[in-house]
C-alpha cells in the first residue's frame, strides 16, 4: 500500500459521532484505492471528547468541518487557512457509525482521497512551500 504523506482532519462539535465517523470512513475509502492516510479527529467543544487545539490544526493539511461555524472557529480561534477547510454541511442528527451517515460520508469524501499518481515527493514539496509563507 502507498503511503501520502498528508494529515487528515475531522472536526464535528463534541467528537463523539460524526468526526470519529468521517475519519474511519476517509481511512477506508483510501484504503481501497490503496493508499495509507494518516487522519485524526476532534471536536470543537471544550468538552468534545477529543478537542481540537492549535497544534492538531495546524499539522493538519486538510481539515473537514461538518458545520459553517465549525469553520469560522477554526480559523478564528486556531489561525487557520479558509483554503484548507472543507465544510460537508453535515447536521448533527446521527449517531456514530450510522447508515445513513456513513452513506452521505462516502459521497462526501470519496472526491478527497488521494491517488496513486500523487507523488509523495509533490506534497513534500508542497507542504514546504506553504511552510515557508507561514510567519
């Protein structure tokens, strides 16, 4: 399996349902395209089970929010690039691991995942380019 070097992050409110959900799902969806993804998940209460901090938004390469002001916190609170969050426009009205969530994630994020034909070498590349506009 191809490893890319990229971070994945999934962000609901609490951590408890949707993100933990979408990052299981993204993990699979790349998994079959055979790909290894690293991606992680939290939430943007203070008392989400996992929440987020600065340091895990800021590794992230892509963070994917379920909701607009999950958005707007991001990048208020935490600093981050409105050019690296996705909003999925996902209400919380699902439990974990639902069928219908599941479903609606899948079709969300298959367009996210990445291919074999992206080169490991190209996102590096990437990656330190964007570092280096960073203050």
């Amino acid at each position: 399996m191809d490893t890319v070097d990229r971070h994945y992050l999934f962000v609901c409110a609490a951590n408890r349902n949707r993100s933990p959900t979408a990052a299981e799902v993204f993990r699979a969806l790349a998994a079959q395209a055979g790909i290894a993804v690293e991606v992680s998940s939290a939430g943007v209460s203070p008392y989400a089970d996992r929440p987020v901090t600065k340091e895990l938004a800021d590794r992230a390469d892509l963070i994917f929010v379920m909701e607009d002001y999950m958005a707007r916190e991001l990048e208020t609170r935490y600093g981050q690039d409105p050019a690296k969050i996705v909003c999925l426009d996902i209400p919380d009205v699902y439990y974990r691991d639902d069928p219908l969530l599941v479903h609606l994630l899948k079709e969300a994020l298959a367009p996210f995942v990445p291919q074999k034909r992206i080169s490991a070498e190209a996102i590096n590349a990437s990656r330190a380019a964007r570092r280096k506009t960073q203050p």
